[in-house]
C-alpha cells in the first residue's frame, strides 16, 4: 500500500472536476448568452389520433443554435438551465412563442390543432406560471383551450399542496395539464391522486419493446388502463414502428406520437405536412359527399 497514492488520486480527481465545473460555467455563459442573442430554436413534433390518424396536436421542442456548438439538443442544456435558473427565461419565451405560432398558423387557414409545451419541475415551482400563460394568451390570441402544458419531471416536485394549488388555478384558465414520461423518474400515482390532472404520456422507454417483452407490454397496459379508469386521455410517445401503432390502437391508447408517424419538424415542414393532410382529407370529403 502507497500512502502516496490517495494524494495523487485527489490530484487527479479534483482536476477533473474543475474542470467539468469550468465546462458548467461556460456553457451556463453561453446560455445566458444565447438568450440574448436569440439563438434558442422551436421544433414542433405532431401527436396524431390513434383512430383517425389526424394530427391532433403538436409538442414543442427546444433546441439552440449555437455559433460555437452547433445545433445543441434539450438534454444537453435543460439540465443547467434548470439548475441555474435560466429555464425561467427560457420557458417563458418557449410557452409565448409557441402560443404566438399557434395562433398566426390558425389564423392563416389551419385546422383546429393543439400546442403542447413542455414546464420542468423547477419551473412549475419557481414561475408564476399562471400570470406567464394568461400573458401569452394575451399576446398572442391563441385560445387557452387548445393548450396543454406536460409537466415533466426533471426536478422532484416537493409541495404538494402549493402544487395542487396552482394547477387548479391553471385549469381555471382552461389550460390541460399532462404528466409526460409517465411510469419513469419522479412521476407516480401520487400525482394522479393529488392533483387535477388531463392527461398521462407514456414514457417512451415503456414503448420501445411493448411489442416483444411481456413486462413492458403488461406497464403499458396497467398504465392505459388506469388512465381509462379515471378518465384521462392517454398519450403513447416514442412509437418507432407500425406494429407498436397498432398495439397502443388495440389497446385504447388515444394519441400517439413517434418517429413512426413523424419527427420533430421545422415550421416550414410542419406547415408543408399540415397542408398535405388537408388535402387528403379534403379529397376524401369530396370524395366521400360526391361533389359539393
Ligand atoms: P419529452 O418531452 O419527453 O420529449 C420527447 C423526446 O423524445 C424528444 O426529444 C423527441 O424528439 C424524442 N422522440 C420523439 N419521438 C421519438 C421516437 O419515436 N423515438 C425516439 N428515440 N425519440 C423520440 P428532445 O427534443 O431531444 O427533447 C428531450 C427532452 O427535453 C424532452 O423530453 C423534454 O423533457 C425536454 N424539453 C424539450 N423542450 C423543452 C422545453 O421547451 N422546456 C422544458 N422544460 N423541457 C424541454
Ligand atoms: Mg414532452
Ligand atoms: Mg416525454
Ligand atoms: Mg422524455
């Protein structure tokens, strides 16, 4: 046995971590920075009818375009923007400017379509998240009642009561209120007990092999069935291939969204696959009437 040897490791340990804390500082400057620089992006992925096959709704998605880095995913900065507080900015700009797109996109002919946006934890806790979304709708128009906020749970959500509290007041604005990764991390049934929840996502992790392994296939439907149970809409994310379609379809699951049906889209793509479906369905309909 070295006694030397425990030293060196410290050495070499905390070199490490300073390091990995300058990388933090750095990257949390950036985002600052980003911010003001309006780097940060929205893609918007559709969530169809399972029985229809219609786009119900879209999830907003947050990436940045940073001049140094590239096009940078959420899970590469929504944890430190959590962490420092710059997620409050950033959901507040992310909630406005998906209220704003919505409306400008029903305004200019689209069919009725809802907005998800996803609010972490720490968010949820620390925002006035009530007076945030009647400001959005203020500014942009948009009908509450077509938007969905998914909390998503990357923070423990501590106060129960507090919590109750403002998704009550939430829900008096007629905004619905999802669990996203539902069966995963912090989310459980507690929450379905405690508070007034719309609608249960399935986390995709749960999707992935419903189709091969019993296990995942028997979470799955306990999850649909508890949602059946109390009344919630149940959303399947993650859906990769036809047959999962068909499985959550059978199963009664009511929205589903994947790479299957589509990936997270530019403005543009989304606005090009929206026209498209409203032709096909319009050529159905006419189809269907026999001309008028
Ligand atoms: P999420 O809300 O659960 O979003 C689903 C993630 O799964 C997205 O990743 C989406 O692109 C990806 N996905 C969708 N369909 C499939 C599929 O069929 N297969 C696979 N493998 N992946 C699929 P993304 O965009 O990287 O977002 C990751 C997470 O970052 C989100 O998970 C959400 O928790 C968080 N996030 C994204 N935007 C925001 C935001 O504006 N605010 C907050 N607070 N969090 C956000
Ligand atoms: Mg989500
Ligand atoms: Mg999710
Ligand atoms: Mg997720």
């Amino acid at each position: 046995y070295n006694a030397k040897k425990p030293g060196i490791e410290f050495c070499f340990y905390s070199a490490q971590m300073n390091q990995k804390l300058q990388e933090r500082t750095k990257l949390e400057f950036e985002l600052w920075m980003a911010l003001e620089r309006e780097e940060f992006f929205l893609e918007y992925q559709p969530i169809v009818d399972a029985r229809t096959g219609r786009i119900a709704a879209v999830e907003a998605l947050v990436r940045w375009m940073s001049p140094e880095r590239g096009r940078v995913m959420p899970d590469a900065f929504i944890p430190l923007a959590e962490s420092t507080g710059i997620i409050l900015p950033l959901g507040e700009w992310v909630l406005k400017t998906a209220c704003t797109k919505l409306r400008q996109w029903l305004d200019a002919g689209g069919l009725p379509l809802r907005m998800s946006v996803n609010i972490s934890g720490c968010q949820f806790m620390r925002s006035e998240l009530c007076r945030l979304v009647e400001e959005a709708a203020e500014q942009s128009g948009v009908d509450l009642a077509l938007l969905e906020l998914e909390l998503t749970e990357t923070c423990l959500i501590k106060d129960v009561e507090e919590t109750a509290t403002k998704l009550w007041r939430l829900k008096g604005l007629n905004v619905s209120i999802g669990i996203d990764d539902f069966g995963t991390g912090y989310s459980s049934l507690q929450y379905l007990k405690n508070f007034p929840i719309d609608h249960l996502k399935i986390d995709r992790a749960f999707i992935r092999n419903v189709c091969e392994l019993p296990d995942e296939r028997a979470i799955v439907d306990a999850i649909i069935g508890i949602a059946k149970a109390m009344e919630l809409h149940v959303i399947a994310e993650g859906v990769e291939t036809l047959e999962q379609a068909e499985y959550l379809r059978h199963r009664g699951c009511d929205e589903l969204q994947g790479y299957y049906y589509h990936r997270p889209l530019s403005e543009e793509r989304l606005l090009e696959v929206l026209r498209e479906e409203r032709e096909r369905l319009g050529i159905a309909a006419g189809a269907a009437g026999g001309g008028e």
